[in-house]
C-alpha cells in the first residue's frame, strides 16, 4: 500500500465510530453467536478493496413483521470458492435500526489480487454469493474498470448494471454518481413509470428529505436486479453527485431545494449518513463527515484519485439566464468578469491542495480522476445556445456545422460567419466548464508534474471523449465520460428524434474543438483498460430501458496511446 492510500486507511480507522465491524487474520473461525432471523432482499456489495482489505456490505432484515428493539445479528463469510468449500475466515456481525440494518465488514489481512466469495447468514436464510477482489500489487500489466452513473429508477430498467454483471474480469466498477435520484412521483423523467412497472411504491413517493426518506429510496433501488447483480459480481468504488442530495447541490444549497423545504445542511446530513449506510464504502473521515475523496493503487500501473466536484468545496453554479434581458441579448461582458473570478472553486482549496499533493507523490504509470462533472471544454457558439433556450431548430446548429467544417477544410467564409462561429460559450456551466480558473490551476499542476493523466465522468447522461488542453492548447490528458444508466440526456432536453440526436453527435466534434465523439441518444456504461502503453474506452450500450429484456445493440472504442 503507498504512503497516501495507506494515511487515508488509518484516517478511516481512527474515525471509525464502531458501525463497521474490522476483521484481522486472528479473526476466530468459530461460528459466531447465534444469528437472528432476517432477509437478505436488498443483496450484498462489496467496495473501496485495498490490496489486503475490502469492505463486504448486505442489509439484514428483521424477518418479524413488528420493528425490533434489540440488534440483528447475522454470520459472515469468505472464501476461496463460490461453494465455500474453504471458508477462510468467519465472524459475527450486529445491526440495528440505527443503520437501517445495514452491515459492513471490513475485512483485513487478505491476499492482493486475488479473487474471494462471501455470504451472511441469518437463523433460517442466507445471502446470496457475493465475489470480490483485493488491488494488484507492483507489476500488473493490465486494469479493467466498468464506468457508470446516473440511475433513474422510475426511468427504466438497469440494463446497463446486468449487461455488465455478465463479465468476471472487472477490476473494480466505479460508479461516480446519481446512484438515486432524490425526486417524487411527478418529478424528473418519471412520465412512463407506471407504464413500465417502475412507478414509486406509496411510501416513498414524495421528494426525499428526512433520513427515513433516502433510506427507503436506496432500498427500493436495491431491488433492482441488474443493481444486485453487479454488486454481488465486483467491487464497487463509488462517490456521490448532487441527486443522491438534490439537484445541482453546491456547498450551501441545491437548485432543488427551497427555503420551504426545511434546513438544507440538515437534509445534506441525512443522505450522506444514509449513502455511508447503503453503500460499501470505508469513508475517508468517518460516517458523519461529508469529505469523500480518496485515492486508491492499483500497483504500479494506475492510482486512481475519487474527487468530490460536489458537496463540499463547490461554489454556486453560474446560469446564463442572469445574463440574458428580456428579449434574449447576452451580456457578455459581465458574464466574462464572473468566470474571471479567481476565487470562484469546484473542489475547495482543501481538495484541490490533497490533490495537488496527491499527485506530486503518486507513482502510478497512469493517473485517473474519478469525478462527476465533464472536464473537457464544450464551447459552443452563443447563437446556437440562445436558440436552445428559444427553443430553437436543429436546422441552425447544422448550419453552423456546416460553416466550421468548411472553415477546417479551408474553403472561404465570411468574416460575418466566421464570427458566428467564434462567438462560443459553456454548454454547461455546471460542468468544470463554469470553474475555468481553477480548472487552469489543475492543469498547470499536471503539466508541471508531466503525469499520464485520464480523466472520467458521468452527470449529463451521455457518452463522450475530449482531449483534455489548456489555455496555450497544450494537451494535458484525455476524459472519457459514460452514459446514464437510465436518465435521459441531451436528446430529451432538445426534444430530437433519434436520427436528429445522431446527426447532432456527428456534428458536434466539428464544432467543439476538444471533443473527439459523443453520443447523444443511448443508454449503457463504459469499459477502460488500462495497459502499460495504452488505454482503451469501450461504451456498450443497450437496447432498451422499458423492459428487463433487451441486448447489447451497439459499441463504440477508442483506443489512447501514449506517445
């Protein structure tokens, strides 16, 4: 284990507050006390492995029709064999509902790379077999990662999850966010839930706020097959983005939240205590601290750095709105000045410094930011932006594909189209592309340390690839972001037809400078492997979300080779 993953495993320990049972090598193979009666309905998990630790997950539930009073004890297992035919360590765990029931083992001592099954037991039923894995040790030649985020349960199926779940050579999944969605029956890309099954069950169908509300939200997502099925086949290393709070969370707020909605830090404590409790994951700075980013090795091949561009450090998102008078006219000049502000954070000068640092002494060939938002720069023309928010047609945004493809190809334009091409703005100023200053600053630090940098991310439901350049157009690294498992993405805010969407994809690297492909119509996730000379992003996506049967239906690969 390197310096800083081994600082943040003792951190983690010292905070522990005694919610997480810790198995040693001395750990008695004894059966333990009896275990209660419970079910095993949400599955098991397993995440955040070390090379000789992971964290084992499952949800006992009290099997009596009454809430208990007492704790819930349940038996643990691992083993070499999915038929545990060798159980190689065995202990007793306790829950109550001050956890929701929830349990977490953090088993310790294990041998690295290397495969293990595990299982809980209760009086009269036992888990479902989960399989984990602990981190390579130095000289791996080889690391394969499935991407994912963005899980709207009343929007579809989680195909994506047991597409992915059919594979047994996964390193780790990452999963980097809106694992839930915080909205009620009526709210976002709900509209056909009831059509397809997958409408909101009566006591939770209002907007979360309490911890009883994101705690039963996380359990109706865990009845999701596909969900179970990929927790129970890798292991996860996961972080937030804003809907497992509220949408567009920033520091002190959300977009989606208002003052008549009660305290916001309030609602903030109550699904960071409910994700530490639902999720496999050994929190940095213990269950009540919302500081998230950690790094992990994966020998000497990649280090892996988990950020959080969300909750703890993010300033107020920017909208272009502020900007526009009433008949549409943007105010360039001040919106200039308000990305100029170089106070303006994403992660906070606390995250950003351990980055920095974490990266000066990191020694991994490769170097991989596991983060929420789109990093790359999405420029667009101004006028192409104002006709979204008019409602525009896609007859402009081809025109203007039109012109830049001209203009590459070196064909005359006028100075007058020429402008209209290189008036350009922020697609999305929630992205890093509202943070530009601090985005430089990272750059730069990059740059210094002359590091093999990739970069991955989630949030807008679609699938792209940008090389990663800063202000003097050097490149600094590559982004490959995944689609959503369900949510939908840009071909539902423009309201486009599939062969519209698709037209809009092929145009789009025309037009943005960075950006290498995009797709802007499909469900699925992401694949990386990561080699000594190269890296390779797979998106696989899915027929169909309406139904829990479909197909793989296409693939898209690209390949990024060092130089």
């Amino acid at each position: 284990m390197n310096q800083f993953t081994r600082r943040n495993f003792i951190r983690a320990a010292l905070a522990t507050t005694g919610s997480v049972v810790v198995s040693t090598p001395l750990q008695a193979m004894s059966r333990p006390q009896l275990p209660s009666e419970v079910t095993f309905e949400h599955g098991v998990a397993s995440g955040d492995p070390l090379q000789d630790a992971v964290i084992l997950w499952t949800r006992a539930t009290p099997a009596a029709a009454t809430e208990p009073v007492g704790p819930t004890k349940v038996t643990w297992e691992l083993s070499s064999d999915p038929e545990f035919k060798k159980v190689l360590r065995r202990g007793g765990a306790e829950t109550d509902l001050a956890r929701d029931f929830t349990v977490k083992i953090d088993v310790q001592g294990l041998q690295p790379n290397t495969a293990y099954y595990y299982r809980f037991i209760g009086a009269s039923e036992q888990s479902p077999v989960g399989r984990t894995k602990t981190l390579p040790p130095k000289g791996i030649e080889q690391v394969k990662l499935a991407i994912f985020s963005c899980s709207n349960y009343p929007a579809g199926y989680f195909n994506a999850y047991q597409l992915a779940a059919a594979s047994e050579d996964w390193d780790a999944v990452l999963h980097l966010g809106d694992y839930i969605y915080e909205y009620g029956t009526g709210g976002y890309a709900t509209e056909r839930s009831a059509e397809i099954g997958r409408a909101l069950p009566e006591d939770n169908r209002g907007e979360l706020y309490t911890l009883t509300d994101y705690r039963k939200r996380y359990a109706l997502y865990r009845t999701d097959a596909g969900l179970r099925a990929l927790h129970a086949a890798a292991p996860f290393i996961a972080v937030w983005d804003d809907h497992e709070i509220s949408n567009d969370t920033w520091k002190a707020g959300a977009q989606n939240h208002s003052e008549d909605e009660g305290d916001f830090f309030a609602r903030r404590a109550a699904a960071v205590q409910a994700y530490y409790e639902w999720l496999p994951i050994r929190p940095p700075m213990g269950e009540r601290n919302p500081q998230i980013y950690r790094s992990f090795s994966f020998g000497d091949l990649l280090d892996l750095h988990m950020l959080d561009t969300r909750v703890i450090g993010r300033d107020q998102q920017l909208d272009f709105k502020r900007y526009m008078d009433s008949e549409g006219n943007f105010d360039g000049r001040a919106f200039s000045a308000a990305m100029a502000d170089p106070d303006r954070s994403l992660l906070g000068k606390p995250q950003l410094h351990w980055l920095q640092e974490t990266l000066a002494a990191s020694t991994g060939h490769w170097q991989l930011l596991g983060q929420q938002v789109l990093m790359g720069k999405i420029h667009l023309p101004v006028e192409m932006m104002t006709s979204f928010y008019r409602g525009g047609s896609q007859d402009r945004t081809a025109e203007l594909v039109g012109l830049k493809a001209a203009s590459l190809q070196g064909k005359p334009i006028t100075d007058i189209q020429r402008a209209r091409l290189e008036q350009v703005v922020p697609y999305n100023l929630d992205a890093w592309d509202g943070y530009a200053v601090e985005r430089e600053v990272l750059y730069q630090r990059i740059q210094g340390l002359k590091k093999n940098m990739v970069v991955v991310a989630g949030d807008t439901h679609n699938a792209w690839y940008s090389h990663l350049k800063d202000a003097a157009g050097q490149m600094v690294g590559v982004e490959f972001a995944t689609p959503s498992v369900t949510s939908p993405g840009m071909e539902s805010y423009l309201k486009m037809e599939e062969k519209a969407a698709m037209e809009m994809a092929a145009g789009m690297p025309i037009l943005v400078d960075e950006l290498q492909y995009c797709n802007l119509h499909q469900r699925g996730y992401m694949a990386l492997t990561f080699r000594r000379n190269a890296v390779q992003a797979d998106w696989k996506y899915v027929d169909n979300i309406r139904s829990s049967e479909f197909v793989e239906v296409a693939r898209h690969s690209v390949t990024y080779k060092l130089r």
